[in-house]
C-alpha cells in the first residue's frame, strides 16, 4: 500500500480487517498515521460496503478500492485512474492490462478448446469511483460480486479502462512472496552481543526468558538474564543504537530487577522503528550449570514471542569450556548473540 500511503492526492486511506486479526494489523501499522480500522464482514464485498459505510458521514468525492495484496503499486496507475474523471461521463475507473497469453479451455488434464483473448483485460487495483455512485451500487447490489467494477457495471455505471501495470501484481502464491520480496529495497546487517553474569543467591536463573530453578541466582541490576541481555545488544547493534546500559541505565532505580524481556522489546520495536524485518536470531549460552537442553524448546519459544517472530527463526545453543575459565569454575553464566535483519535503504 506504499504507493497509495504516499500518493499527494490520496487525502486519507480507511482500512478494513478481519477483526480476528486486529493485534496483527495494529502491530504492522503501528507507525503509520491511520485512522480507526473498520470491521470487515464475511466476503469482500460486505467488507467494502463496510468501509464505504464507514465513510458515508463525511463523504469523499472520489474514492479508490484496493487489495493490500497489490502492495507496490506505482504513482502512475493513481495518477491514471484520477485523470479518468475529468471526463464528466465516467463513473468509475480500473486499471486492467490486455490478456496477451492464449487461453483455453480444459478439463481432466486435456484441452479442449480456445477463448479468444480479444478484448479481454486482467483486472487490477485500486479500482476508482464517484462515491456517492458507488455507495448506492453497494446498497442494491446483488450478493455474490467480485469487485468493484462488477457492482458498478450491475448498476448501469460506466467505468473506464485505465493503464495498469505489471507491478500492481497480487502477493499470493509463495512464487509471489519471492517476486515481492525481489522488488523491496533492503540491505542486510548482522551484529553480535556478549554479556557475562555471576552466581549468587538464589533459587532460580532467569534464561532467555524462562525461569529455570537452581542452587544459586545470578547478580545484575535487573533479572541478569544473560541470554536476552547479548540478544539485545545484538539487535541494538545491527541499527547502530549503541548498548543495553545507553536505553537501560543500571544507574536508574527503576530498572533493579526489571525483567529482561521488555529490553529486547524495545530493541525489536527500534529495528521496526526504522523499518526493519529480523530474519534470524542466535544465542549461545556458556555455562556448565544449568543443564540448557530440557529448557531450549521453551527459550526458543519465548524469544520468538517477545520478537513476534517464527520460531523458526530463532535458535538457543549452549556450551561449555571444558571447565576452564569462571565459567568452568561454575562462577557465572556467559552468553553471546547474534541477530540478522534486514532494513531499507
């Protein structure tokens, strides 16, 4: 939805969601000045109608429908379906590109027999309209259509054909994630982080966001857990946003024993900030105690829920040093990281 976001004469853009995901759209869209989302409905069109109602008190003159889907649509389509109406007879407008692939007919896995592609077009969006027109097509129309233009055409409006563009393609097949994901603009980072904590009393160590009882604690101004606290700073670090202790301050009173996972939160939320996707995070964790493996399916999915990630994405490993070192000594916990993002140019 760039294009339409940034387009100068795009005034405001309404989004319609499925209510389920609301926590999803509000997280993607969180720094995007928007309005209030509207509830769709079952089918695409009670979700425009939805949308178009929504609009009905302070009515546009002219309003386009879009698939997010079709998420890098150029300046030049907008500016095509706008010049449409300067011609006083149209109603709507669509960008379409001529069918040039031959079609036919078949069944069974066997032909059995030619369309003729004149005259035919590949419909794209966003599909332009008079508000009013279209607000009225939408009350009266029929259940059943498909877009826009079908409601429109069923109404008695004329619609125009404008230019569209192979761009303005539709993001749903996987094939369509990678042609997508091709035509984005972004360079990749990695950065590492360390962090080192030392036993002392206690029950329980806290470990990548999970609690594991044991003989002793670790020391640190907040929960000292050395896993979130590398994992931070590697994602701090991929940025250039300095440290943990920079946005954290151990000099501050109200972080003593603040838990750990709202810092690397807040080191997602700046990559976000600036754009960025996190495509993999690694921490290995050295200690000769605890024993880490019965804990590793739980700290992997902890950190992908504070990073609202796949889990497929993050790995937890752990060694030791052969008893050399304070950590062989079993004197502390050390742990180091390593995150992976990908952030626009």
């Amino acid at each position: 939805m760039t294009g339409l976001l940034d387009h100068p004469a795009i005034s405001d853009v309404t989004v319609v969601i499925n209510p389920e995901c609301r926590n999803l759209y509000e997280y993607a869209v969180a720094r995007l000045p928007l309005p209030a989302s509207v509830a769709g409905g079952a089918t695409r069109q009670d979700s425009v109608r939805a949308g178009l109602e929504a609009l009905a008190a302070d009515p546009p003159d002219i309003v386009l429908v879009h698939d997010a889907a079709r998420a890098f649509v150029p300046a030049s389509v907008i500016d095509a379906l706008i010049a449409a109406f300067d011609d006083p007879a149209v109603d709507g407008a669509c960008p379409a590109l001529p069918q040039v692939d031959s079609l036919r007919r078949g069944a069974d896995g066997r032909f059995s027999g030619s369309v003729d592609r004149d005259g035919l077009w590949r419909v794209q969006t966003p599909q332009a309209f008079r508000f009013p027109a279209l607000l009225a097509a939408h009350r009266t129309a029929a259940p059943g259509q498909t877009d826009e233009v079908a409601i429109a055409l069923a109404a008695g409006l004329t619609v125009a054909i404008t230019q569209g563009d192979e761009r303005a393609f539709k993001v749903t097949e996987p094939a369509d994630f990678a042609k997508a994901e091709a035509m984005t603009n972004y360079s990749s980072r990695a950065a590492s982080g360390f962090d080192v904590h030392r036993f002392g009393p206690g029950t329980h160590v806290w470990l990548c966001g999970v609690k594991i009882p044991h003989d002793a604690g670790l020391i640190g101004h907040s929960d000292a857990d050395a896993g979130l606290h590398a994992l931070t700073d590697a994602l701090l670090g991929t940025i250039a946003a300095g440290d943990i202790g920079d946005h954290f301050p151990p000099s501050e009173e109200r972080w003593r024993g603040a838990a750990s996972d709202q810092f690397l939160a807040h080191a997602a939320h700046l990559v976000r900030e600036r754009g960025g996707i996190i495509d993999h995070v690694d921490v290995t964790l050295i200690c000769e105690r605890p024993k880490i493996g019965p804990h590793r399916e739980a700290m992997r999915a902890r950190m992908a829920e504070i990073l609202a990630i796949d889990i497929a994405r993050v790995s937890v490993k752990a060694t030791t040093t052969e008893k050399l070192g304070f950590t062989g000594r079993q004197e502390g916990i050390a742990a180091q990281a390593l995150a992976s993002v990908r952030l626009p140019e």
